[in-house]
C-alpha cells in the first residue's frame, strides 16, 4: 500500500528559551505585547509536516511520495530525503521562492511559540494530484497535511473525485481556514488526526457537534501527549492508547508527526487501530528523545523494546516480522 503525503516542505529554527513564557506575560497588557526572548540553543533542521511525515514513512519502508512546494534552495533537502525513502518526484520546486520556514522557541515547560513563512509553500495549488497520480501510480492513500489552504483544498477534492482514501490532518492551519473549507477537508475522511485542542478548534470552525463529525468520517485521532491518543468513531467506545514514556524528552517538536507515520503504516499493513497506534507512539517518543523532527535513527530493537515495556510482549511480537525488514 503506497501512501502519498502532502503538506508543508520548511526549513525548522529550533530555539530554546531558559525560563517559562508565563511569568514574562502580564495580564493587564496581553493586547499591547512587546516581547523578546533570549534563547540559549539554536538549532537549523529539516522539517515541514508533509517531508516530516513522508520521511518517517520512508525509514519504515513505506515508498511515500511527497506532494508539496519547496524553494530554489531545494537541492541538498531533497537529496535527504531520497537517500531516507521518500519519492520526492511529486514535489513542485519555485524557480524564485526560498523553501518555507518555521521559526519557533521552546521554553522549560515545552511551551512553544512559533511563527511560520510560506515561501514557497505559496505554488503548491498550483500541483496537480491527478498529474502526479497518473505519472507515479494512484496512491492507497492520500494524507492531506498543513499546507497552503488552496491546495489542502485542492488535493482532497481531486483524492474524492480518483476514489482515494483520504487522512484529514489540517493542524494549525485549522486557525485561518473558515467554515466551509474546514467540513470540505473533514467531510469524507478515512482518517481526521488533530491535537486536543485542534478537536476543539475544529468543533468550534465546522459548527458540528463531535457526534456530527463522527458521522461523517471513518476514524478521529487525537493526540494527547503523555497521555497518548484516542480513537474515536461513531456508535463506538473511544480506544485509549497510552503514550510509551521517557525521562529523556528534548524536543517536542514533530512528535505527532512520527505518530502519524508509525499509525499509517500500521494500518497499511493491515494491523488493527489499536496494534497501529502502539508502533506511532513508539515511533513518537524517539522523536521526543531527538532535537529537530528528522534527526531520529529508527531502531527496530529499540522500537520493539519500547513497545515491549509499555503494552506487552504480544504487542511486541506483532512488530518483529515487518520491522525485521527494515534496515
């Protein structure tokens, strides 16, 4: 099952700040906030949820094609990627823009403040799903990532109209989408991927009650950090799945990320949701253990051992013959 992933193509800069951002904030001048953060680490990494997403995919031995835009500076990024798995042949590159930056500052509680430039995230509705379909083969899946909102659009009409399952996942740019656009992205989904908050958010934007949107889409998964993630679907209990914990945790960013490749490529080989979501929480804790969202080395034992620790040697024994073939 081959699995095309479109979204954002950045460039992180990863900052750390020594202290918490509440105690700089006062109440009375939230609306006048002139602020400057003195961080401590840089860090310059690759990222963007759509390469993030693809490139876990890869290591996994999945052969996702990557849908998005990325800039004239392109080059040495998407030798990465290829040399970790990904087929980067669906990638739009500008022949002007620089390739989209996310800039963002974490302090000692792992809250972040973060602020994104499109670059040239801008061209992406000019790609066309179906042209990259016919070229490469139609994909069993497509998952629509944070993108430029046009071609968020775009790709899950034309997935709709191919018949192609389709993973909803419009994290943060649930904020500048409106009502229509966000039940256009939602309605039909195999699979919706939010944080807690962005379920909130999403009830909040599409005016449906969360019983509303179970009826129209498969399955809803919500990340919840260390307390793992739910399951939702209509006329069903909700599965809880415990996050697989550490003591280690560098960074938080890309965490739901790698969930989302250990959980699509779970399901692709044809595990249960549950099974699914275990290798996804795996996969998200060593990316916790990492700085920067594509630094990780995947471990099959080390993935299996975590597994292990956390849910059972059962569980444990299901990943040993598909992670067995990856290198």
């Amino acid at each position: 099952m081959r699995i095309a992933v479109s979204g954002s193509i950045a460039t992180d800069h990863l900052m750390v700040f020594p202290g918490r951002f509440a105690e700089q904030l006062i109440k009375e001048q939230l609306e006048r906030v002139s602020l400057s953060f003195l961080a401590d680490r840089l860090q310059v990494r690759k990222g963007g949820v759509g390469a993030n997403i693809a490139f876990g995919l890869g290591l996994l031995g999945l052969d996702p094609i990557l849908v998005g835009a990325a800039g004239v500076d392109f080059a040495e990024y998407g030798t990465w990627l290829r040399a970790n798995g990904v087929d980067t042949s669906g990638v739009r590159v500008s022949e002007h823009l620089h390739t989209a930056r996310f800039v963002c500052t974490t302090d000692e509680d792992l809250n972040q403040i973060a602020t994104f430039y499109a670059g040239a995230m801008a061209e992406a509705p000019r790609i066309d799903l179906a042209a990259i379909a016919a070229r490469t083969g139609t994909p069993a899946l497509l998952l629509v990532g944070a993108d430029d909102p046009a071609a968020m659009l775009r790709h899950t009409a034309t997935a709709h109209r191919l018949g192609i399952p389709v993973a909803a996942d419009p994290s943060q740019q649930l904020a500048r989408l409106d009502r229509d656009q966000v039940r256009r992205l939602v309605d039909g989904a195999r699979w919706l991927f939010t944080n807690e908050y962005e379920a909130a958010l999403l009830l909040e934007r599409t005016g449906w009650t969360e019983e509303q949107v179970l009826g129209r889409i498969g399955t809803w998964i919500t990340t919840l950090g260390e307390a793992g993630v739910a399951l939702a679907g209509s006329g069903a209990p909700t599965l809880r799945v415990p996050a697989v914990p550490t003591e280690k945790v560098s960074d938080p960013t890309g965490a739901g990320d790698a969930f989302r490749s250990g959980f699509l490529a779970g399901t692709s080989w044809g595990w249960p949701q549950e099974q699914a979501a275990r290798l996804g929480c795996a996969l998200a804790t060593t990316v916790l253990e990492s700085v920067g969202t594509q630094e990780y080395r995947l471990s099959p034992p080390d993935l299996i051992t975590r597994v292990e620790q956390t849910y059972g040697t059962d569980p444990a024994r299901t990943l040993e013959p598909r992670l067995a073939r990856v290198s």
